[in-house]
C-alpha cells in the first residue's frame, strides 16, 4: 500500500514562485489547500514533516503535472490523497474533505482515522 498526495499545483522554479506570491498576496484564492496546510511560505511545515515519519506507509507526494504523468490519472480533483494497491490508484481523501480541512492538526486526523479504516 502506497500514500499518494497530489498537490493542486504544477511543478517547476515559475510555478513554484508563482506559488509563492499566491499564497502571500491573496491566500483566501489558493487552490491547494493541501499545499496551504502542510507548507509555509517557503518551506515544508515541521510538524508536517515529524509527523509524517511516524506512518508506517510508503509515501509519494506529487504535482498535479507529475501526477498525470506517472499515473495517466487525468481527471482527477485535486488536491487528493490517493492510495495504490495492487497497481490501481484510487482516491483516499478526496479534494471536498482536504478543502473542509482548516487545520493541519485537523489533516493529520483524518489521515490517522483513514489509515486505521483501511488496515
């Protein structure tokens, strides 16, 4: 079982900084709210990071370009959680719940609650 996050953003030096600006200069537009909950301005959140090394599951975390070109998983809504099992990619937590999500604690929550319905 693989963990698969897709972030609402394409990857890139311009669009990374484009990114950036976004998220600074009008944060209530973003379009990746899973970006906005895990980073911050310019780097990847700490507790983010700590938190990540406690799930015992592969993890994968991808732009929307790269997403599309590894998996051929065109019509997906992001930002998503997608799981791979037995080589099919199928959504986790979808783009509804993660743009509900206000917190990162809130989204390590519902990652926890996910992952001890799926084992």
């Amino acid at each position: 079982m693989k963990l698969i996050f897709v972030y609402n953003a394409d990857s890139g030096l311009f669009n990374g900084l484009s990114d950036i600006a976004h998220k600074i200069l009008s944060p209530g537009t973003y379009s990746c709210n899973l970006c906005a909950l895990t980073h911050g301005h310019f780097k990847i959140k700490a507790d983010w990071v700590d938190f990540l090394k406690d799930i015992d599951t592969e993890l994968e975390f991808l732009h929307r370009d790269e997403f599309v070109q590894q998996y051929h998983y065109n019509n997906a809504e992001l930002p998503g959680i997608f799981i791979e099992e037995n080589n099919a990619v199928t959504p986790w937590i979808n783009r509804e719940i993660i743009n509900q999500i206000q917190t990162l604690d809130d989204l390590k929550a519902a990652i926890m609650q996910r992952l001890q319905q799926t084992r």
